[in-house]
C-alpha cells in the first residue's frame, strides 16, 4: 500500500476532540473495561473479550446510554497534516484513509444505488466520548453511530489490535475505516432501519441480522478496497497509488482476527455461535473477499440468502 504524497489530506472530514475529556465509564452498561496494560492479566483478558466484541460493530450497543457531544478543535490536525512529514502520522494518514472512502461512495452511492451519498465525518477521541448513541470509552473500539452519522476512533485502537489480537499490518487500519463507513452506507441506503425493524419483529434472530449487517459492511470495505487507486482528492490527485496482494491479504487477516469464533477462542471460553454478532472467521473474509472480487458493493446482499 502506497499513499501519494501529493494527495490533499481535507481534515474538514475529521473532528478532532482529543482532549476534550468526554464521559466515558458508561458504555456498554457500565461494565468497566481497562487499558492495556492496566489492571493485569485478568484485566488485559476482560479488555480483549470486551474490545473485539463490539470491534467494528457499528456502535449498536450504546443506544441505551446517554450523553452530549463535546466540541472539537481542529487547529492542531490542520497545521500537522499540511507539513511536508504529514503521511508519517497516524492520524493524518486515516485522515486520508477516511478522505478516500469517502471519495468512493460519492460516486458509488448514485452510481450503484441510485442515491445521493452524504458525508460523514469521522471523530478523534481519546478514552472517552459522548455521542449521540450514547457515552462511550476506548474500550468499544472503533464504531459508528446512526443517530449523529458519524465514525469514533480511538487512534490507540489501532495498537490493541497489532499487539493483542494479531492484526497489525499497516491495512488493517484502512479496512476499519471502510467497515464503519460500510455501516454510514446502510444507514443512508435504509439497511440499517429496516434491519433493525426486523430485529424487533424477530427477537429470536437479531444476532443473526446482526451478523448480516456486519458482513454487509466487511463487503462494502471490500469493494472500497478494489477501487481504492481510482479514489481522488478535491484536486483530482489520487489518494493511493498501489494497492498490493500483501495489504489484500493484511486485510483478510484482521477480518479473520476478528471473527467472533476466534474472539471467543482468545478470551478462553467455548464457542457459541447463538451469541455471535459479527460472523465467523471464515464469514468475515469471504464477504471482505467477495467485495474485493467484484469491486461491486450490489453483490453485498448478505440479506438475500445463506451467509
């Protein structure tokens, strides 16, 4: 994977509220879930479940809980992503990781869907936020959340999941930004209401609509991925100039990495498939893969059929 150093990072698609010391302590019921490192082994094994759980997932999980949003303050990101050393800091590189996969579905909404695309920005937090979803801390990972329309991340994330659940290749990080972008695609194509209306109709199978919602946007993150080097700046400089089999591969990785089976195995407990949520494995990387194979995000039907 290699990005061009010409391409216009536009950080007026982040907001970066690092720093503002969100209320964090609530998410996900008001289980406390410790950093790394922090509270030890028994610790480390709590943040690991707890993290990749609802890795990736949307953020569906804090709708119960409250809290406003705070404000961000860009100045900072502007002046470090207009520096000739931009591309070498984490967040401006998925600055322009979110500048690219928003590129794509400006042109893919309309094209393939026949909808308007409407963007999305992504929020920097560290530790904790307030959303509209909900309070949230670090410990939910990176998510999405349909009542504001916008990503979270936690760029220390990013660490959690090289060194703890084995997906450290630099496409990793791309491939989270496409999947929660995947579930921005649902929300405004409908997917995500209508699956939810579903879910109340049909307690007994919410978590496997849920586990489809997911693949749909692991696909979704795979057809981003194939048209990746077509994505362009506002200058019409392209964002990446390769994409390789290896960051294919990479991203094949993290979607085995975090694969509810495999979450369930690292934790140590017994696999049951009843409560899975986001898919196998084996799920995750066929749906990343049949995105990639076809570059077609209407071949992402993983509500037409067997999964």
């Amino acid at each position: 994977m290699e990005l061009n150093e010409n391409a216009r990072i536009d950080t007026s698609q982040i907001e970066d509220r690092r720093g503002a010391g969100g209320r964090g302590g609530g998410g996900l019921g008001g289980l406390p879930i410790p950093l790394p490192g922090g509270g030890g082994k028994g610790g480390l094994v709590v943040l690991i479940a707890v993290v990749v759980f609802t890795l990736i997932g949307g953020g569906f999980g804090l709708n119960a809980l409250t809290g406003g949003e705070e404000q961000g303050d860009n100045a900072a990101i502007d002046q470090r992503c207009a520096a000739d050393d931009a591309l070498r800091q984490l967040d401006c590189r998925n600055a322009l990781y979110v500048n690219s996969v928003q590129a794509y579905w400006r042109t893919a909404l309309p094209q393939h869907f026949g909808r308007q695309y409407q963007p999305a920005d992504t929020v920097f937090f560290e530790q904790a936020v307030n959303t509209g979803c909900g309070a949230a801390d670090s410990g939910v990972g990176p998510f999405y959340c349909p009542a504001d329309r916008k990503v979270f991340i936690d760029l220390t994330f990013y660490r959690v999941l090289a060194d703890q659940l084995g997906a450290g290749g630099e496409f990793a990080q791309p491939y989270v930004v496409a999947h929660e972008y995947g579930h921005h695609a649902q929300t405004l194509l409908g997917t995500e209401a209508q699956m939810r209306r579903q879910q109340q109709r049909d307690p007994r199978n919410a978590n496997e609509l849920s586990v489809r919602l997911e693949l749909q946007a692991d696909c979704y993150a795979g057809a981003w991925a194939k048209n990746a080097t077509g994505t362009a700046d506002a200058q019409g400089q392209r964002i990446f100039t390769s994409i390789t089999d290896r960051d294919i591969r990479e991203g094949l990785d993290t979607a085995a990495a975090i694969g509810d089976d495999t979450i369930q195995r690292r934790a140590g407990g017994q696999i049951d498939e009843s409560s899975f949520t986001h898919g196998t494995a084996a799920q995750r990387q066929e749906w990343f893969g049949r995105g990639y194979q076809t570059g077609d995000p209407t071949s992402c039907d993983t509500f037409g059929g067997a999964i």
